[in-house]
C-alpha cells in the first residue's frame, strides 16, 4: 500500500500496519513518528524539502539506530531523502533506519 502525503507536512505518522511506502513532503521541517511496529517489515520513505532553505527532517528512531548517527538531519533545498525503516523485532527499539540524501 502506498500513501502520499498531497501538501507540505511538519509532522506524519508511519504505520508499519497501513503500507510500505510512504511519499512526503515539508517547508518547514518534518518529524517522523513509527506505530504498530511488525517483525520483518520494512517500511520505505521519500521526504522533498520544497523550500529555498535547509530544513529539519527528524527519522523518528534513535540516533544509535540511524545509519546518520543522529535522530535528525537537514535536508538541503528544493532535495529529496530517501529512508528505509526496518523493523527487526515488534518495538521501536529494535527499529533502524537507513537515510540517503544529499
């Protein structure tokens, strides 16, 4: 199941229940938060930053579970991220997240 976001966001939630793919997009920051948590899912996320500046993209895992070190970043103007979520065990803790952006 797909599921876009159709207008600049600042916050989302992704279900690992209600889809695999999620598509969004922010102005002025964005924050992730991870629910209803499944053994083995993974859950895929492209974020575009529509503004003329840097803004704020926070993953919604820890730092130690981010393949960034950190449980956020700045996402360049006008740049997209791509976040793959992978969920080894039914929690957030054992929840990681692998970013690519530039």
């Amino acid at each position: 199941v797909a599921n876009t976001y159709p207008n600049s966001q600042t916050a989302i939630g992704i279900s690992f229940n209600d889809g695999s793919v999620y598509r969004a997009q922010t102005s002025t920051g964005l924050t992730v938060t991870l629910t209803d948590h499944k053994l083995g899912k993974a859950v895929d996320l492209w974020v575009t930053n529509t503004s003329g500046t840097n803004q704020t993209f926070t993953h919604g895992c820890s730092a130690i579970n981010s393949s960034v070190g950190a449980t956020s970043f700045n996402l360049a103007a006008s740049r997209t991220a791509y976040l793959r979520y992978a969920s080894f065990d039914a929690d957030l803790a054992n929840t990681y997240v692998t970013a690519t952006y530039s």
